[in-house]
C-alpha cells in the first residue's frame, strides 16, 4: 500500500484505509455498508462512521494521522478530517 494509504484494523480482514486527499484530510476507502451518526443532515456532518468490522471513527477519535475533527460527505465520499 502506498504511503498516501494508511491501512485501518478490521475484524474481517476487508480492506478498509485511508486515502490522503490533502493535508489533515483523508478519504475512508472501504469494501462493505457502513453505519453512521448525523449532526446535521444539511451540512453533511456526521458524529460517527462504522465500517462492517470496524474501526468504529468518531470525533475525537485517535488514528495513526491523528485525532479525528470532523467526519463529511463530499461527492460520495466520507472526508475524515484531523487535527
């Protein structure tokens, strides 16, 4: 995997990373449905994103590109941004 993607553990062993789109930013790239938590439906916000077999990101969350500070969608895709 290249160094733009940093692989994120998952129970059944899918292919779940995160792809860097720009600094602080990266896009969740995974193979099953997702569950999420909205903020606010009209500004694409959501408190959570949950991949089939993890990991489960929330705000605040600690990943290996840092703590998580907000969760968008943008023409489709879940924007994770850190801080």
């Amino acid at each position: 995997m290249q160094e733009d993607k940093i692989r994120l553990p998952n129970r059944h062993n899918e292919r779940v990373y995160l792809e860097k789109v720009e600094d602080n930013k990266y896009k969740l790239v995974c193979e099953t449905c997702l569950r999420v938590g909205i903020i606010n439906n009209n500004d694409n916000q959501y408190s959570f994103i949950d991949p089939s077999g993890g990991p489960m990101i929330s705000i605040g969350s600690k990943l290996p590109v840092g703590t998580v500070k907000s969760i968008r969608e943008e023409s489709k895709n879940f924007i994770i941004e850190v801080e």
